[in-house]
C-alpha cells in the first residue's frame, strides 16, 4: 500500500485530513481511547502483514528489534534510560502489574485518591481481599486547590502512622479522569521520596498530553497509555521501573515466558524460549519483550507516531500547547452556553492561572443539580433531578449524543452536580465547542421536560 503524506498541517479542521474519523463525527472525547491518524494506521498494517507472511521468523526475531526501537522512542520522550522502559497493554496493567509484584506484610497501608480511576479502585480492593494490604482513601470533593490535595495526602499519611500501620505505597494520577483535570503528581512524588513511601503514578493520560520529565521527577514507578494522546494504536501503554526497583519485578501479567523465579524454586532453570542467544537485554527487559501470544503490532508503531508529531504535528512542545489553550477556550465557552463554570480551583485571584486546567481536557458543570443537595447560584435556572435517576439522566444525554448528534462526550455526577468532561485535539478548534455548548443548553432543557423518564 501508498505510504501516507507526510506535510507540515495547520491544527483544526484541515488536521482532519490525517484521522480515520468518520467526517460525519465530531470526536469531542480523544481522552477515553483516543484514536490515530492514516500515517500510523499504514505502519500498523504493514507489521500485521509482516507477521503472517512469517509468523515464527517476525515473532522471535524481528519482533524484538523492531520493539527496543519503539522503547527507545518512548524513552527518549521520558528522558529516562532505554532500560528502564517496556510495554503493557494499558495503563491499568501497568498499575496491576506493579502492585500486584510488591509482597505486602500486616498493617502495610496503600493509599490513593477518591476521584481514582475506577479499574484501579477495584484492583486496589481485590489486593486488600488477597493480601495483607489495608487501604486508605483521600476523600476531598472538588473544586480544591493542588496545596489542599496535598496537604490532604500528608493528613491521612500521618493518621495513618499515628495507628501504628507502615504506609508503603501511594498511587495518584498524572491527569485525573473524571473529573479531568492535571493532579499535583509532582509535589506528592516529592512527598513520597520524603515520606519513605512508594510513588505510583498512574500517567494514563500522560504521554502525548503534558510534558514528562520522568529524569527530573524521579517516581518510584510510571506508567502511561500511550493510545490516548500520542496518536498510537489501542492497546499501548509504557511502564517505567528505574534499575533500582527492577529486582521487585518478578512477573508480568498473566505470568509468562521471561517469569523471574526465585533461586530456589524447581522452574528456576526453565529457559526463556524466545530470548534470543547473545541478548543484551536485562532480565527485567526480557521479561516483557513476549508475553503470551497476541497482537502486540501496536507497540511497534511508536516510532511512526513520533515522526507524525514532528512532521506533520510541528513537535511535542507545540501540540502540548495546543491542546491546553484549546481546553482552556473550550471549556469557557461551551460553560458560557450553560450558564455555568468550569471546574478549577476555588477563589483563584484575577490573572492567576489555574493549575487544575494545564491540561488538554476540561470540566464543565452542567446546569442540573441532584435534589435534596445545595444547587448553588446560577445564571439560569437549573433543573433538579432526584439521586436515584441520575444514572437514567446520564444515560439519556450520553445516548442522546451519540445517537442524535454524532457525537461523545462523558457525562457523571461530581460532589452535588452533574458534569461534562471535553477533549481537546489537533484536530478541533474553537467552533467544534461552540456547537457542543448549543446542543447540551437543548439536552439540558429536554431534561428539564423529564423527557429522559420516557
């Protein structure tokens, strides 16, 4: 097949050009399962048709070269070592992965946010089921400021300790995902380093989204889809273990052929049968180089993705700032639409820049509060809706979208009030959100009419 055109593009609607999108659909929600443009669909296919033209020879031995490439793509863009970087399938196996490898002895503590990814909630509970591990939640309710989050993550780390319990791990985002909105993780991996306690982040919507300097930040353990922002196919995410840990990681999952045994147990002889003789790689880098069989064509595509940031895109550093001036815009004018707000932090002082915001997704309140809870002030009146048809109203506004315009965007309960979560993307511009903030005024008012209860 032709290789795609590779030419400097302007952002917006002549980006369009490059996605595989329907031109019919207005993808205002890249931050879910983001999606990729024809340059990196056409490296994708060719990799699955070098794999069935040669399953074994692509398998056991261009696999792997093709792999460290794609590594050392993904490295370079962390600032980190080679070494220190290997592929999972998402962001939640990456955290799955890490703490299910950490051993974990009576009155051991994990603690995390409320607002928490929900996958990652469930594994952290089916580790307190399974093992020692208690958990401790960091409840807050937003807006809120990244001081108090912080703070907040001090206060249950000190009562914690004050029972007598060991916190050893923490886990937190890079960006939050409902609510979207960029976390404190640098100053609580600041924290952890001080506190003793293992740092987690969960960069889901990390690369391709906000600038990462895993060098200068120094977590414990990283982990980012690499399918949400940075333009690669699903499913793709990078996992980050400095040297210094690599002994804690023993097994990836499902458990597979790179398996690091402990000296003692009868496998510990079973050779890695796709290991190929002379390696240089780490024992913790072979152990993610095959695991099980499937098709891990996407991970391949890194270096192709980054050539279509740089050539086409204009680099890293220019889509970064796209994206959180077009989130900024966005969520102020489709908020101006509803007579709303868009979720930062309370009493910023005039001209200060919220630090919740410097990311490339926005959350706006929605004029409808949950009944029996204080609805506020507002510009216009809001319609109230009792707790218990919250679900069939957030059903009918995210149906309704899809169905009737064409389009996405989440829609969930937050403190006392329903919100909305925007995407930006290279390929919107100002009046895709304009058109957004006129169709949720018209759902929000077919809501008022109870149309959702039919």
């Amino acid at each position: 097949m032709a290789s795609p055109s590779y030419e400097l593009t302007p952002y917006g609607a002549p980006m369009l050009k490059h996605f595989l999108l329907d031109p019919k659909y207005k993808n205002l929600n890249h931050g879910s399962f983001g999606t990729y443009p024809a340059q990196v669909k056409h490296a994708l296919r060719k990799y699955q048709d070098e794999l069935e033209a040669r399953p074994d020879a692509f398998i056991r031995y261009t696999q792997g070269e093709l792999l460290d490439e794609s590594r050392l793509a993904t490295a370079k863009i962390l600032n980190v070592p080679v070494q220190e970087v290997v592929f999972v399938k998402n962001a939640t196996t990456g955290v799955n992965t890490i703490l299910r490898n950490l051993s974990y002895k009576e009155g051991d503590v994990i603690i995390y946010f409320a607002t928490i990814y929900g996958a990652i909630e469930k594994m952290i509970t089916s580790l307190t089921e399974t093992t020692p591990l208690q958990a401790r939640k960091v409840d807050y309710t937003c807006p809120i400021s990244h001081q108090t989050l912080v703070q907040k993550f001090r206060d249950v780390v000190e009562q914690a300790r004050s029972e007598g319990l060991n916190v050893k791990v923490a886990v937190y985002d890079t960006v939050t995902s409902l609510p979207g909105m960029r976390f404190p993780f640098e100053e609580l991996t600041r924290v952890c380093k001080d506190e003793g306690i293992f740092s987690v982040v969960d960069g889901a919507h990390g690369i391709g989204h906000i600038p990462l300097d895993l060098k200068e930040l120094q977590p414990d353990f990283f982990t980012s889809n690499l399918h949400k922002w940075l333009y690669v196919p699903r499913g793709c995410a990078a996992l980050y273990v400095p040297v210094r840990h690599q002994h804690l990681i023993r097994t990836t999952l499902p458990t597979s052929w790179g398996f690091i045994a402990d000296p003692t147990s009868s496998a510990a002889d079973k050779p890695n049968i796709l290991t190929p003789v002379g390696s240089q790689r780490s024992a913790f880098e072979e152990l993610f180089q095959f695991v099980a069989t499937s098709d891990d064509a996407a991970y391949l595509t890194v270096p192709e993705a980054v050539r279509f940031r740089t050539d086409v895109c204009g680099g890293h550093d220019a889509i970064f700032k796209y994206l959180e001036e077009l989130a900024i815009q966005g969520g102020d004018i489709v908020a101006a639409a509803l007579g709303t707000d868009v979720l930062q932090e309370p009493d910023l002082r005039p001209g200060e820049r919220s630090q919740l915001r410097r990311c490339g997704m926005s959350t706006v309140r929605l004029p409808i509060a949950v009944s029996g809870q204080e609805n506020g002030t507002l510009s216009s009146p809001s319609p109230m809706v009792a707790a218990a048809d919250v679900s069939k109203v957030v059903h009918f506004l995210q149906v309704t979208l899809k169905d009737e315009f064409d389009t996405f965007v989440p829609v969930f309960q937050h403190g006392d009030w329903l919100w909305t979560r925007l995407s930006a993307q290279v390929y919107l511009e100002a009046k895709d959100f304009e058109w957004l903030g006129g169709v949720l005024r018209g759902l929000v008012e077919r809501v008022r009419q109870g149309e959702y209860r039919a």
